[in-house]
C-alpha cells in the first residue's frame, strides 16, 4: 500500500474513531450548507423565469415604475404608453400585466395579460386548442403544467375572481413560471384587478437597436418616475430578488463561521486525544508539513461530506416545499449553484482545521510522546 493510500486510510479512520463527535460536526456543516443552497435556488430560480418571461417578449427594454420593489406592484399608465409610442425610432409598445389569483384551490397562479396579438403571443406554444384572438371575451389560454395538474381541458370553464372564463387553449414554453400560469387579454385583466388604463410594464422596441441607449434615457428624461432597462437586467432589478441574494449572501457567511467554529473544535480535540499518536509519527520521520496536511483532510474531509450531503437534502426540500405550497416555479441544482456550495464547504473546513492542524505540526517528538 503506497503513502497515499494509507493517508487517505487514516483520514477515514480517525473520522469514524469518533462517530458520534464527527457526526455531529457533518450535521452541522450539512444543514449551514442546505440553508445557503436553499436560498441559492429560490433566488437563482426567480430570477432566470422572470428574465425568460421578458426577454421573450420581443423588446429592446422594458419601462417600469421605478419605485416598485417587483414587477407585480409595478404601475405604469397608457399616457406614458401613447407617449412613447409617439417618439422617434420606435418601433412598438406593448404593455403587459403580471398578477396572481386562485383558480380552484391554488391560492397562487400567475396571471399575464397581454395584448392579444401574433407578436405578443407566439412565445406561447398552442399544444391543443388554439390561441386568443383580438376580439375574444371571457376566454383564456392555459399553461400545460396547471392543466395537467388540476384536470382543465380545452372547453373547461373556470372561475376568476367572481367571472367565468372558458379555456380556449393550452400552451407550453417549457418554462414552471410560464406553463403554471394562465393568458388572458389586457383589457380584460385591467377590468377584473381593478387596473384601467394601467399595466404592470411596457415592452419597447426600438427601429434600430443601435439607438437603444439614446432612447431609454430620453424616455427616463421625459417620465422621472419610471426606469428603462434592457430586458436582461429587469430580474437583477427586482428588490424582492435582490433581497434574497443579499439573505443568502448573509447566511453562507454565518455558515462558514460558525461551521468553522464546530470543525476546529472537533479537530483540536481530536489533536489533543492523539498526541501521543502524532509524536510517534513525528518520530519515524513524519514532517510537520505532513501532519499538517493529515489533520487538514481530516476537516476537509468531514465539511465536504457534509456539503454533499446539504446540497442533496436542499435539492429535494425546497422543491418538495415548493409542489406542497404549488408554487408555478422551477428551482433546478444548477452546475454553478453546486459549485458554490461546494466552495463554501471547502472554505469552512480550511478554516476550521487550519489552527489544529498547525498546533499539531508543531508539536516536538518528545513531548508529545511524554503526553499522558
């Protein structure tokens, strides 16, 4: 058996020397390390299907009320619509609501109203049944998910905050966001939230696109309370969001300390049980530098087994959470989220252990075999 493997051999060892000590400290890394991907995955989820929703609306940018923490509270009104409409190089406006309402027993179903055009609606796949045309009245389009789901049919009617539509189609994007969700007009969204003349946003394309920029800020010049941005950056935008990056971003930083805090403390006292174990290896020509690195896997080793085993129990909680509260969103492990966590995991058992295993390469043969 070459070095390396009975280095490895004793890095399992001495973890299952203490089981219960050592299980405790993975627990502990193991449920730092679920919260922080936790929230990855609420965040990173939100924010790539509000991005997909508005990119795929066809725009250069969007126009939103400025001082809206989301999209949903977001108001803008149809004179800034006409407005805009009315300035050079642009293309088209079209205005858009996002809203939620209980259909049957879901308390939560994302709502879009749009303006009932080819434009607006190709992003919208018909798989039975057909689309809205301009001149419909209390029809709708369904997502295939919330179809399946709940039992809708082409043909089924169903009520919406006291009014009876009667779904015409159903539609797949491939997006939770979107295929849990139900179209409807513009108009008709506007009458049943209580929101006349006014839309969540405005979707704005310019004739050239070079002059974008030019054109977002004469629009934020001539409406101070609303902001122009490119459709890639209105999820970054949205407070809400922004709030949970900043919750996660909070939590792995507690995680690591008091991670880190748990490792050295399970690892200094596993140096001080095996003094005499180190001094003799010290005594058959082991170097510090070597003992330095045993005790270091030791502690990398207990805080990467408890970050496979956090990324693993978030992975299935949150979306198991998630389909209880049937909630329309994809919360998928991404390369980049595993990788992050797994980061974290790594920082957490380098600093844990650094400080033991330091202690322990420095310990003289004589002493600490003099260890009792």
């Amino acid at each position: 058996m070459g070095m390396k493997e009975r280095i490895f051999g004793m890095t399992l060892k001495s973890i299952v020397r203490k089981k219960m000590r050592s299980g405790l400290t993975v627990l502990g890394i193991a449920i730092g390390i679920m919260l922080v991907t936790a929230l990855l995955m609420v965040s990173t989820g939100l924010e790539a299907q509000f991005k997909r929703v508005v990119e795929e609306g066809g725009g250069d940018f969007v126009v939103m009320d400025k001082t809206a923490p989301d999209l949903m509270l977001s108001r803008v009104d149809s004179t800034a619509q006409q407005a805009i409409e009315r300035m050079g190089g642009i293309s088209w406006v079209s205005g858009m609501i996002f809203t939620t309402a209980q259909i049957g027993d879901r308390p939560y179903v994302m709502m879009f109203g749009v303006e009932t055009t080819e434009r607006n609606l190709q992003q919208f796949k018909i798989i039975q049944g057909r689309t809205l045309n301009q001149d419909d009245r209390g029809k709708i389009i369904m997502g295939r998910t919330i179809a399946v789901q709940e039992g809708y049919q082409v043909g089924s009617t169903l009520e919406i905050k006291g009014s009876s539509f009667s779904v015409v189609g159903i539609y797949e994007t491939g997006a939770s966001f979107e295929d849990g969700g139900v179209i409807m007009s513009l108009s008709e969204v506007q009458t049943l939230f209580d929101m006349r003349n006014l839309v969540s946003l405005l979707q704005v394309k310019a004739e050239d696109t070079t002059n974008t920029e030019a054109i977002r800020a004469e629009v934020e010049s001539t409406f101070p309370k609303f902001i122009a941005l490119k459709s890639t950056d209105v999820a970054s935008k949205q407070e809400d969001l922004q709030l949970i990056t900043s919750i996660s971003a909070l939590i792995s930083l507690i995680a690591i300390v008091v991670g880190s805090i748990i490792v050295m403390n399970t690892m200094i006292m596993s140096v001080m049980e095996r003094t005499r174990e180190i001094g003799i290896l010290r005594a058959v020509g082991w170097k510090s530098r070597k003992v330095l690195s045993m005790v270091l896997k030791e502690s990398l080793a207990m805080s990467i087994i408890g970050g496979v085993i956090g990324i693993v129990i978030a992975a299935g909680l949150v979306n198991a959470l998630a389909k209880a509260a049937q909630l329309p969103v994809d919360l998928p492990v991404t390369a980049d989220l595993v990788v992050s966590a797994f980061i974290i995991a790594v920082i957490l058992g380098f600093l844990g252990g650094f400080y033991p295993a330091l202690r322990a390469s420095r310990m003289s043969p004589m002493e600490a075999l003099s260890h009792e």
